[in-house]
C-alpha cells in the first residue's frame, strides 16, 4: 500500500535494533519512568525499553503502516499495558511529563522539534538520538559504535536544562 500522502517528517526507517540497545544503556533508565518515543514506528525502542527496566512508555505515530505494526508488537511482548501508542501528530504531544525522550529524526526534525523540547519538556529529562544531533543543544555524552556491519554510529545524550 502507498502511504505517500500522509505529511510526515521523516520516513518510516527503524533505528537498527543494536543501536536502540546502546541508545537504551546510555539512558540509564530507572523503575517508575515514563519514556516517550515520538515517532515510534513499530516502538522497538519503547518495547526494548521495557525489558530494561519498569518503566511505563507512550508513542506517538502518525503512519498507518507503522502503528499497525506497533500495535502487533506490543501485543506479541503482551506490554499492552506498559506502552500506549497516539495516533498523533509529534508536534501535539503532551510532553509535560516525560522523562526520557528516544528520538530518530532527520536534524532538520530534531531543529524543528527542539523549540517544543525547549518550552515543554520537564527540566533533568534526558534524550537519546543518533545519527543526528540536535541543533543548537549541547549534548551530555556522545558515542561512537561500530555495528556489526561495519557501519560507524554516533549517539548523543542530552539533559533539559
Ligand atoms: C526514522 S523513523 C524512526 C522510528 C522509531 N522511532 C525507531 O527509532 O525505530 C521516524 C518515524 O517517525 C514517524 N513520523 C514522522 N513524522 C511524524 C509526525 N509528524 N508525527 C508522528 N510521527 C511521525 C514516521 O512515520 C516514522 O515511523
């Protein structure tokens, strides 16, 4: 099916599942957290997430192929009660209460998105994004990992300050 007509911001490309792992450990999660993936695609992060610890997730995701994928996986990790998929737009999310954000966008998205992080985010709430970095935010960590492919990797942990 032709999902073209649908306005997102950036295609629907899963984050690699050993990056997601790296992106996971430098987020140190803790029991309790409430972590966010905007744009979530089939919320591979947000499942992996939580086998790492007892956190409770929300994903926002606009693209019908992806939701449905989703929604399919969250129920085969029977986590339909940890992880709640929106079916809206990243720029409606109510943020006010995350604690960690996991992004994958295009650093023109992560530019566009960061004035929403910036008025809305709780401050000492951490991000993870890769391959790109936000523009204009001073990240906490930055690593490099080279996947089993070969492929060089750059992940950034910022902090809301
Ligand atoms: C690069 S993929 C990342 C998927 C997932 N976060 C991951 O890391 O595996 C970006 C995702 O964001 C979704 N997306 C793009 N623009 C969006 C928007 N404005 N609102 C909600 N989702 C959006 C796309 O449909 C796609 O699934």
């Amino acid at each position: 099916m032709n999902y073209s007509f649908i306005p997102n911001d950036d295609p629907y490309f899963p984050t690699p599942i050993e990056v997601v792992q790296h992106k996971l450990d430098l987020l140190e999660l803790k029991n309790g957290e409430t972590v966010f993936d905007l744009g979530c695609g089939d919320a591979r992060q947000l499942i992996m997430a939580c086998a790492m610890a007892d956190v409770n997730c929300i994903g926002y995701e606009i693209l019908p192929e992806a939701i449905r994928d989703a929604k399919i996986k969250i129920e085969e990790a029977k986590l339909s009660d940890r992880i709640k998929i929106r079916t809206e737009d990243i720029y409606q999310a109510d943020i006010s209460n995350a604690d960690v954000l996991i992004l994958y966008f295009s650093r023109s998205v992560l530019g566009a998105l960061s004035l929403k992080l910036e008025k809305e985010l709780p401050v000492g709430a951490r991000i993870a994004t890769h391959q790109f970095d936000i523009p204009g935010w001073k990240e906490e960590t930055k690593k490099e990992i080279m996947q089993k492919n070969g492929a060089l990797e750059t992940i950034y942990l910022y902090r809301k300050i």
